[in-house]
C-alpha cells in the first residue's frame, strides 16, 4: 500500500512538472494571445465609431448604422480571436471553431429565413438613394408617405392618415412608383357637356380657366383638351396639365380646385354637364279597356 502511495506521489509530481514545463514553453505565446486579444478589443471599439459616422453619413436610419458598425466591429474581434488561437498553435481548435460556425450558422439562416430575407432587403433599401423618409410613393396597392425604413418592415403614411406597414422583401419583389423624384405631376380631369354645346367654346374656356387657376401654366395653350367620344347623355373630354407637386394629395387638391372653377365657369355661361338620362317611349296602339290588353294580362 505504501509503495503504491509512492507511485502516485511519483505520477503526480512527474505530471505537474510537465504541465510546468509546457506552461513556461508557451508563456511567451500565451502573453502575446493576450496582447492581441486586447488590441484587438480596443480596435473593434474604435471601428465602431468609424464605421457608425462614415454610415451615417449616408444612410438616415440608426438602426442601419449601428448594425453595419456592430458586424464590423464583431468582425475585427473574430480576427483578433483566431489570431490568438493561431499563436497559440491551437489549430486544431480552429478548425472546430471554424466548422461549428458553418453548421451553426447554416441552421440559424434555415430557421430565420424569412426574417434575414426581410434583414437584407432592409439593408438594400436603406442604401437607394431614390427611396427616402418624406417621399411619396405607391407600391403592392398602396400610396402614401415614407415614414419609416428599418431592418424588418416599410411603412407608410396613406392619404387618410392611416399607417401601412410592408415587408421589405416585399417592397424590393415588387415595382414602386415614387412620385417626389420629380416636381411636376399631371393631372388627368375628364368630364362631358350637353350634345346642345358649342364645343369649340367649351374647349377655350376649360383652357382658359386652368390657365388662370394655376400659376405653373403659363398661357392656355400649354393645357392638352381632347374630345374622347360621344356618350349616351353628353359628349366627354379629357383634359390633362403640368402642375408642381410632389405628392398625390397635392394632386388631388389640384384636381378639385380645377372641377370647382370649371363648374362655375360653365354655370357662368350657360354650359350643360348632363347627368345620364333614361327615356322611356310608350308607342303602343292598345287601350287601356281593349280586350286585347285584358287577354294580355289574364294570359300572364
């Protein structure tokens, strides 16, 4: 029993001298995995600020630059760990390390498919400089205000104050129309007069009327008037003009300001717009009291 005792005395002793011996071999590798370590802890801060003040510049919404800043600043920390495992001839641990992210990574993108899909699109809105907070813009149905562009959703403020919110996935999949790239905007108004009308003087005077109603047109000749077809009740027209918006509520206030000063134009001068109108035409030969309709009406 006491030679036993001894042996593992023995083992023991012989093992801590050999951990001490790798301890001191690899002190000087263990000091400078730390020194990168730390270096590389205080220059992922430092990329941080960088990259969150140069994205900025760029892109309007925080929660975009704080992300890109955190991934470069994560990046950074990953090359200074590696580094450091590399140092301390941890190969071995790197390719585990290494596969370990591959297949972690691989599940996580799996599951969270959906939400990276509308991630990235988020990223690749941010960035388009022809979709900004403040434009106005339709898109899968919808029309109003940019009010918010973040990682995961699109929204927008409608016409009548309520709020839309849209995948990104879904805005970047489906054409947009955005009506503040440019200033002008045209307005298309149609309407139609009585078959009574002279219609030469019809097209002058809506003309002129929109020519004097809007600043931006300059002389009545630069409003398009066109006669489209001969309806059941009045003979329309299409009347279409340039004005400065940059939104489709300004267009709709244009257009209603041009209906309510045509109506009172074609009031002022006696022009009908017709409402439609049913005709209904007795032309039968038969009474009231004649045997015939009393056949008609006892048959039925």
């Amino acid at each position: 029993m006491k030679e036993q005792f001894q042996t593992a005395i023995s083992n023991l002793v012989n093992k801590m001298q050999g951990w001490l011996t790798t301890i001191i071999e690899y002190l000087p590798n263990f000091i400078l995995a730390i020194i990168v370590l730390t270096a590389a802890y205080f220059i992922a801060r430092k990329v941080n600020k960088l990259t969150n003040k140069l994205v900025s510049k760029r892109v309007q919404q925080d929660s975009i630059s704080k992300m890109i800043a955190r991934i470069s600043a994560v990046a950074v920390v990953l090359a200074g760990l590696f580094l450091a495992l590399g140092i301390l001839d941890l190969s071995k641990t790197l390719t585990s390390l290494l596969a370990g992210a591959g297949v972690a990574g691989l599940a996580i993108g799996l599951a969270l498919q959906g939400t990276l899909s509308n991630t990235v699109a988020g990223i690749a809105l941010s960035f388009r400089k022809k979709i900004e907070i403040g434009h106005w813009v339709e898109t899968s149905g919808y029309s109003g205000e940019v009010m918010d562009i973040n990682l995961k959703d699109f929204t927008l403020k409608e016409a009548d104050n309520n709020y839309v919110v849209i995948p990104n996935k879904t805005i970047l999949e489906n054409p947009l129309k955005n009506y503040s790239l440019t200033t002008k905007m045209r307005v298309f108004l149609e309407c139609g007069v009585g078959y009574e009308s002279d219609l030469e003087k019809v097209e002058a005077l809506t003309k002129e009327v929109i020519a004097n109603t809007f600043d931006q047109i300059e002389k009545p000749e630069d409003v398009e008037f066109y006669y489209t077809e001969f309806g059941d009740s009045s003979i329309n027209y299409l009347c279409r003009f340039w004005i400065d918006a940059e939104s489709m509520l300004e267009k709709l206030k244009a257009k209603t300001k041009a209906i309510i000063e045509i109506k009172k134009a074609y009031d002022k001068e006696g022009i009908n717009i017709p409402f439609p109108i049913r005709t209904l035409q007795f032309d039968t030969n038969l009474k009231v009291d004649s045997p015939q309709l009393e056949k008609s009406f006892s048959n039925n």
